[in-house]
C-alpha cells in the first residue's frame, strides 16, 4: 500500500494551520478566565449559568430550566443565588471585551438599543415607557420596560457574525445622546490602551436613532 507523502507546501500550510488554531484556542482560554474573573460574587455558578445559556439544544423560554443543562453542575438553589448575590466588574468587563476585538476587522461598530419588555412589573425601578416594533401597547409601538444600549464590532464581510463591545441601560430621564456620546468615546479609549485596533484608520460608529415622541413633535 502507497503511503502519501505531503510536500513541503502542504506541509508549510498544515504547520501554519495548526499554529493558527493554537493561537485561537489560547485566546479563547484568555477569554473565558478574564471573564470567569469579571465575576465578582457566584463567579461559578454564574459563569456555568452563561455556559448552559450558550449550549442550550433551544431558545431560553425559562431560566430555572438551565439548571437541568449537564453544564450546569451545581446546585438549583445556586443558580437563583448567582442571580440575586452575584455582581459584574462592569468596568473589567469592558476592557475585556475591547482587547479581545478581531484585530482583522475594521474600526467600525454599530449602536442601538434594545427594549427589555416589563409591562406588568409596575414596581420595577427606573421603568420607562419604549418603542418596539414587535408589541404594541392600546395599538401603539410601545412598550414598558428597561432600555438597554449595544455597541457591537462589525466586519466587512456580509454575514451576521458581530463582537460585543458594550451594552448600558438607559433610565428614562437620561439624556440618551449625552449616553451614547459618552459611550462610544470610553469604547475608543478602551481600545487605544489596549492596543487592540488592528488597523491606523479612524473609529466609525453608526447610529440608528430615534427620538423620543416629545422631541419629534419639536
């Protein structure tokens, strides 16, 4: 039986490949420790809860579901206490996020906002009143929640894939330009200390805006 032999060439491309993906998993066990050390309360559970969210087989409709997950291997009770004790360095977490942006990609982000529904958590602090084009309230595109604000890396290539970089929650008497002024200048500052831009062209950022009903009146 004839055993092949690769070329130098295929040989060259084998090597390169296997550095490749030795790089990409050390990056990835940086990764995963900065952000199992971003956690500062529960750390375990609480990194494990992100695990089961991330290899559930379907959509998350339940959170005490994710204790049945095989990756979740501590304790039902654990998972409720994760959530009420557990905490983020909010701030670590950043910067983590920031030196861990594809080097390959441009310096182009996204930011939009996105509307966590409570409409019937009338106690719940700092409500505000939203868009959304998914529910209507009295046949009106609002909604009553929490308003969160995403900066998220994009890539020229035209698929979906994206890199967080930030998200913030927006109370209703912030003044939401002043918030997302103020949120992309610290994102451009986090990646100049970090020295994670990959590239000497200057940072972009596209906004989808729309403003509140008062002001469009205006």
């Amino acid at each position: 039986m004839e055993t092949c032999i690769p070329g130098p060439a295929e040989q060259a491309r084998e090597g390169e490949r296997l550095r490749s993906l030795r790089t990409g998993l050390e990056r990835l066990r940086r990764l995963r420790t900065g952000f199992y050390r971003s956690l500062t309360g529960w750390a375990d559970a609480a990194s494990e809860l992100c695990d089961a969210a991330l290899c559930a087989p379907a959509p998350v409709a339940s959170v005490p579901v994710l204790s049945l997950e095989p990756i979740f291997r501590r304790s039902h009770g654990s998972l409720y206490k994760a959530l009420e004790d557990g905490h983020v360095d909010a701030g670590a977490m950043r910067d983590l996020l920031a030196d861990h942006r594809p080097r390959p990609w441009p310096l182009v982000s996204a930011v939009d906002a996105s509307t966590w529904a409570r409409c019937d958590a009338e106690t719940s602090p700092e409500r505000g009143f939203y868009y959304s084009a998914s529910k209507h309230s009295a046949g009106k595109p609002i909604v009553a929640g929490w308003s969160h604000q995403w900066i998220t890396a994009l890539a020229w290539a035209n698929d979906s894939w994206t890199a967080p970089m930030d998200a913030r929650r927006i109370p209703p008497k912030t003044d939401t330009t002043d918030t997302t002024a103020g949120q992309v200048r610290d994102l451009i500052t986090r990646l100049g200390d970090t020295g994670n831009t990959g590239t000497s062209m200057h940072p972009m950022a596209a906004l989808k805006c729309r403003p509140p009903a008062g002001e469009r009146k205006r």
